[in-house]
C-alpha cells in the first residue's frame, strides 16, 4: 500500500503530465518545511521550502493591508518563468514553476484540481 507521501508525489507528477508548462512542483507546510516535491536535482528542497513559506507570510500581509481580503495565490513572473503557490487548506501550499511561454489558464486550472486532490491526503 502506498504511503501519504507517495500519493502526494503521484499527484505532483500527474500534475506536470497534464500541464506539460509546469517544470517543478512542492506541497510545501506553511512553516516551510517541504512535504513532498517533484523538483530537479539542480533546485534546493530546502530553498524552494524557505522561500514558499516567507512569499506566501509577505503576501498574506500585503492582501490584509491592501484590504484585497484572504490571500488565494502568490504569483511571481521572472525572464525565465513564473513560480506560482496556491493554499492547500490552511497547513500547506502548493508550489509550481512554469516555463516563460507556459499557458497560465491550463496552469491555474490544473493546479487547481491538483489542490482538492491533496486536500483529501492532507
């Protein structure tokens, strides 16, 4: 039988198979600590855990302050792609990166049901 861990990673991967723009995946605890990923060698879990938790604190803040109500999604446009998290419940967030031409609407969508699909492991 497989383990929680697994199931989570099994839905990472299904995850960047159905959109094919997305290079990396985490569910990432909101103290920072990664859960399960699906990350290339060349990327720190550690890092991709510590940055997570601090942009989604920074924009929890500035939604709260901004009054733009509870924070749904963090989203960040480098020259080299995006690094997109979305909550999990209220423990985990979901971390992606997607390439720098990637289709944001397949993107959101798919990680959207990837989210209610870790609801029920989490």
């Amino acid at each position: 039988m497989a383990s929680k861990i697994d199931k989570i990673i099994e839905v990472l991967k299904d995850l960047e198979s159905t959109a094919p723009d997305i290079e990396a995946s985490a569910v990432v605890s909101d103290d920072g600590f990664i859960i399960a990923s699906v990350l290339p060698t060349d990327i720190d879990e550690d890092r991709v855990g510590a940055m997570s938790a601090t942009m989604l604190a920074l924009g929890e803040r500035a939604a709260g302050e901004l009054d733009r109500g509870g924070l749904d999604q963090v989203f960040v446009k480098g020259s080299n792609g995006y690094v997109i998290m979305s909550f999990v419940g209220t423990s985990a967030v979901l971390t992606t990166m997607a390439t720098k031409d990637a289709k944001l609407g397949l993107v959101f969508l798919e990680m959207k049901r990837a989210t209610e699909e870790l609801l029920k492991l989490l």
